[in-house]
C-alpha cells in the first residue's frame, strides 16, 4: 500500500488542475454574484419617473412639482433610461394619434400612385463648377452657349474672345511666317 506523501507526489499535476478549476469556479461565482447585484442596483435606478412640464419640455425634475417657468403641474413622461426619455422624440398615444389623424404604414418597395408638390430650390453641383480665368487682357465678343446649365461637350467653344494683345501677337506670327518663306 502506498503511503499518502507518496500518492500526492504521484498525483501532483492532476490534483492542481483541480485545485486550479476549484479556484476558477470558486472566484467566477463570486464575481458573477457582483455583476448580478450591479445590474438590480442600475435597474432599480432605472425606474425613477419623470416629470416635465406640458408647455416647456425642456423641463426635467425627478419629482413631482410646478414649472418654474410657468407654474403649471409637472406631468410623469416616464421612466429614465427609456425611449420615452428623447427630448426630439414625438410620442403619442393611440387616441392622439387618432385626433392628429396619424396613419402609418410599413416600409416596403412599391409604385407610386398621385403626385407630390414640393417647394425647393435647385443648385448647381459645386464639385462639378469650374471657373476659367482669362490670361490676357479682352474682352467677351459672341457667347456661344445660350442658357445657364446648358450641356456643353468637350472641345466645344464657349465664347468669341477679343484680346488686342492676342490680335498683335498674331498680326507679328503671320509677318515673321511670310518673312521667312520671302
């Protein structure tokens, strides 16, 4: 028969992997435990109601009272850390939604049907607009392009341009072209 100092030297590595898995489970419950008793003590926080003045919402007060801007009751919106809590959000209950005349519908692809007037103003793409500066002294003699936003194709002339200087350096190009061939 084995004596017991002799058996734990023999079993060492099995025995402290489960020493080792005691350990891990012994310290996951405790911290479990900790995150368990954190999230009732958020959702107890949670539960606290709102209250907000009918005319001003921009009043909030975790009891109930007057408008300090007007006086009027304060009225519950709901709990904190609801959807209810979106100051930009439209909340309206089913006989509201009926006064208003509020019909929804779901979202899906379809046709159409009637027509839809809008007011609106178009402008021309600022990435797609170029500006041309002129690198002589002229002026604008013929537009060729009859409307603002017309299609223009590459290569197309735009404008008849009168520049003396250009009409000078011209005059100079023809005279030295006919001076050489003399």
């Amino acid at each position: 028969m084995m004596r017991l100092p002799d058996l734990i030297l023999r079993y060492r590595v099995p025995l402290l992997v489960i020493g080792a898995l005691a350990m891990g489970l012994l310290l996951g419950r405790v911290l479990f435990r900790q995150v368990g008793h954190e999230a009732q003590h958020q959702l107890s926080h949670e539960q606290v109601t709102v209250w907000t003045c009918s005319m001003h919402p921009q009043i909030r007060m975790n009891e109930p009272g007057k408008c300090p801007i007007c006086g009027m009751d304060l009225i519950p919106v709901g709990s904190q850390g609801s959807a209810e809590m979106d100051p930009t959000a439209v909340h309206l209950g089913e006989e509201a939604m009926a006064l208003a005349n509020v019909r929804t519908m779901q979202v899906g692809a379809g046709s159409v049907e009637g027509s839809l007037r809008l007011t609106g103003r178009v402008q021309a793409d600022e990435r797609r607009v170029y500006a041309q500066s002129a690198h002589v002294a002229g002026r604008v003699e013929e537009l060729l392009v009859d409307f603002t936003g017309e299609r223009v194709a590459i290569g197309r002339p735009l404008a008849v341009l009168y520049a003396p200087e250009l009409v000078t350096a011209e005059e100079e190009l023809l005279q030295a072209h006919r001076t050489r061939d003399a």
